[in-house]
C-alpha cells in the first residue's frame, strides 16, 4: 500500500476534468483493494478544501453535507 501525498501546487493545477474522471471512478467503486477507493475518496476530499468549485457536483460522494445531531 502507497501513502497518497498530494500538495495545494498539485491541487492547484488538477483540471475539472482530472475531477470529473475521479469521481467517475469513486461512483463505479470499481477498485481491486479498498484502499485505492480510499485514496481516491481522500484526494478529492483534498480537492473540495482547497477547490470546492470543482468538487461541487460530486459533493454526494464526500458526505460533507450538514448534519443536525440537536
């Protein structure tokens, strides 16, 4: 197993298009090992911190979406 290290530079420069063929792969969830999926999920968990206009159609796939726990 690889250690997923990616910077803001990176991140910086990563296309809508890069975002799109990501969360295509996360939706087919379609990985030989969990922890691919899991990187994949963890960088475009990266992706919506520093580039949420990206990651904004595919926000369903990060469960970022408000809780109420009252």
């Amino acid at each position: 197993m690889k250690t997923l290290s990616i910077s803001k530079k990176e991140i910086a420069a990563i296309s809508a298009a890069e975002v799109e063929e990501l969360a295509t792969r996360l939706e087919m969830d379609n990985y030989s090992n969990a922890f691919d999926g899991l990187n994949d999920w963890h960088l475009l968990r990266a992706i919506a911190f520093q580039r949420p206009e990206l990651v904004e159609p595919y926000v369903h796939l990060l469960d970022l979406e408000p809780y109420d726990e009252a």
